[in-house]
C-alpha cells in the first residue's frame, strides 16, 4: 500500500466531513479499501463477537500508546494482518433419504476464496457453525455433525453433490455456541487450486433409534435448524509487504493554544463520525475514529519550533530571499493506524488494519 494512497484517503475522510463530496476521491478511497463499488449489504451477517473484541482491543491498544503488531492476532494466536468472514453459499439438499433413516439436514457448504490475493499466505481457516439458540434442543434427540469433502461439481438444482473423505463426525448432545472445524489444510489447497474447491458435504444425523414419539419432535428439531443454521469461514492470511511493528504512540488532545498561537500550525481535533456519512450501512465497527488534521501557519520565525523537516527550513530561509517561494504548509508529521471492521458486496465480514489514518502530530513542510 503506497502511503500516499492512505494519506489521500483521509484526505477524502476530511473533505467529506468537512462537507465536501468529490466522486473521483471516493472512487480513490475505495481503492484504497480494496472495494470495487461502495458496499451495500442488504443486512448484516452475524458477527462472532470475537472479530468486534479484535477491533476493540486494538482501539484501545492505540489509545494507551502500546506499541502494535499489526501482524499479529493475538486473540487467535495466528499471524496475519487481514481477516475476513466468507459466508456460505452453498444450498440445502433435500433427498428421499432424509425422510427414512436418521438424516435430519444435508447441506453443501460453499465459500467462495477469490477474494483472497497472490501477495496473501493463509495462516488459519476456520468453519463456524451455528445450529442456532440451544433451548432449541433441550427436549430433542442427540445429534451428529458429519463433515466431508464434496466429490463431484454441483450446480444448484441440477446436480447432486455426493459426499467423499469425512473430515470430521461429531456429537452434538447440547449445541453451545457455535461448532469449530480446523480447515487450514484444505483451505490452503483450495487457495492454490480453485477447482479443487468443490465445497463441503454437511450431514447433521440423529444418534438415537427413535420411536414414533420422537419422530414429531425430530421433525420439529430438524425444521428448526434449517432455518437457523448459520455456516461462516474466518480466514486469517498475512501479506508480509504490509507488516512493520507500529511503535506509534497515539497522542492525547492537545492543550487548547492560547489565543496568539491559535493560529499557528497544529493538530485539530475531529471526529469522523461514519453515520454521518452513510458509512454505518457497511462499517459494522467501529462507530468512527479520532481523526484530526493539520492547520495552521507555518512562519518562517517559528519554523524550528513546530516540528519543521530540515527541507521546510531551508524553504522559509529561501522564501525570505525570493517571496516567490511558497511559504511551508501545515502538514502531519506522524499518523498511526485503525481497524476497521465491514461487510463486503459479497456479505463477507472483513476486519483490516488502516496504516496512517490517525494524525498524531503536525508540523511544517
Ligand atoms: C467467486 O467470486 C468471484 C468474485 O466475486 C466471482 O467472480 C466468481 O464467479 C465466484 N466463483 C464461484 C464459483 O462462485
Ligand atoms: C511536535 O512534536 C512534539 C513531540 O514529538 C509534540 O509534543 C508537539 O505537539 C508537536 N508539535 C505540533 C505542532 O504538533
């Protein structure tokens, strides 16, 4: 990422929260995200609350002037700079089977990984499942989560997927929270060859031989979770391009200037609030950021003392020979970065670290 394509989005961050809208910045802003289009998510997935902990613990991080890996997902325990929840696009299956036997629900899982680039190594692939509200299952039968490799290409409607290798079989005699299957490997597999990638086969049986009793509630229990059952796969990849020890500390506001300096260059407060800019429809967290900007005259006198470059210095000593020299201009000297957390055009969850969107210090240059 060039920095000068991240201060030029905040710059776009500025303009607009100063009340100016200029389409080509927008365009550049979300080039600057890795967004084709502006996302509008219809509604959002749901979100494990561990990724909302992730962008909380590193705003907080920031704020006390803890020096940041921002490779580093502690909370996981994996390297990696950029997550990202891929929802299921896979389909229920519905065979003659699941009327005999002990079938309850078969669906193929599908997460499409395309979005993930060459530059990106995958340190973690993780499938979440969510069989919905555990109440739902205090008076139902045991059951079984099975998990295979899909084996022949499917196309919704016209083909059947049919299951190969198991990968996993699990009883599930009192769901809590959500399940979570280990697919590094595959994933890593599917990455470097997508036509390997012909989704997951899941099987959700009944353990127990059941009796005409429990025949009713099994079809209750099997109807309720196919309206609640919600797939996901977080996967965590680490550009190394992209990582450096952010040491940065955040400053704290600013004493108010006294009134002879107020006008001299120094860092303003301001609050980017992204509900003001519509952003809250796709920015699931956080609500906004800090992120201030830089005013202020830069007067050859006091050119030493407002953290000047020796470049700017040399500018104002030339300025005071030729006028026609521009005067040197109020800009940030030091930025740190933030973590977003939004919902793609694809309804994947992505959380990212932003380098240089905060203005910590200005100075003149
Ligand atoms: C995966 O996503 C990409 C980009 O959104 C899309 O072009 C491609 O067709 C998708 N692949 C499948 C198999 O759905
Ligand atoms: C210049 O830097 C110092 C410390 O690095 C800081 O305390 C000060 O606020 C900065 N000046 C301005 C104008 O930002």
């Amino acid at each position: 990422m060039p920095p000068s394509l991240s201060v030029l989005a905040l710059g776009f961050l500025l303009t607009l929260a100063l009340g100016q809208t200029f389409h080509f910045q927008e365009n550049l802003f979300l080039q600057f995200l890795v967004l084709d289009k502006m996302p509008s998510p219809e509604k959002f997935q749901p979100v494990p609350s561990i990724l909302k902990k992730i962008v909380q613990d590193r705003e907080a991080e920031a704020a006390a002037g803890v020096a940041q890996d921002l490779c580093y997902v502690k909370e996981l325990g994996v390297r990696g700079n950029m997550l990202r929840l891929l929802a299921d696009r896979g389909f229920f299956l519905y065979s003659k089977k699941l009327s005999q036997d002990n079938f309850c629900l078969q669906k193929l899982l599908y997460f499409n990984l395309s979005a993930i680039s060459r530059e990106e190594q995958l340190t973690m692939a993780r499938l979440g499942l969510d069989l919905g509200p555990n109440s739902y299952y205090n008076l139902g039968p045991d059951l079984e989560v099975s998990l295979s490799v899909a084996r022949e290409p499917h196309v919704s409607g016209r083909s059947f997927p049919k299951p190969g290798r198991r990968m996993a079989l699990q009883s599930v005699p009192r769901p809590q929270g959500a399940l979570h299957f280990n697919l590094l490997d595959m994933a890593q597999d599917w990455n470097n060859n997508p036509q390997k990638n012909l989704g997951l086969f899941l099987e959700i049986l009944v353990r127990e031989d059941r009796g005409s009793g429990v025949h009713f509630q099994l079809e209750d229990t099997c109807a309720r979770l196919r309206r609640s059952l919600h797939a996901s796969l977080l996967v965590v990849t680490l550009n190394p391009a992209q990582c450096h020890l952010s040491s940065r500390k955040r400053r704290a506001a600013s004493p108010a200037a006294s009134p002879a300096c107020r006008s001299l260059c120094h860092r303003h407060q301001l609050f980017i609030n992204f509900r003001d800019l519509g952003w809250h429809k796709w920015i699931i967290a956080p609500r906004g950021f800090m992120a201030n900007y830089c005013h202020g005259e830069c007067p050859f006198s006091l050119t030493t003392s407002l953290n000047s470059s020796s470049y700017a210095f040399m500018q104002a000593l030339m300025r005071a020979v030729d006028p026609q020299v521009p005067q040197a201009v109020c800009i940030p000297t030091k930025l740190s970065p933030i973590s977003m957390l939004y919902q793609d055009n694809n309804d994947n969850v992505i959380l990212r670290h932003y380098e240089d969107m905060v203005v910590d210090e200005c100075g003149c240059g």
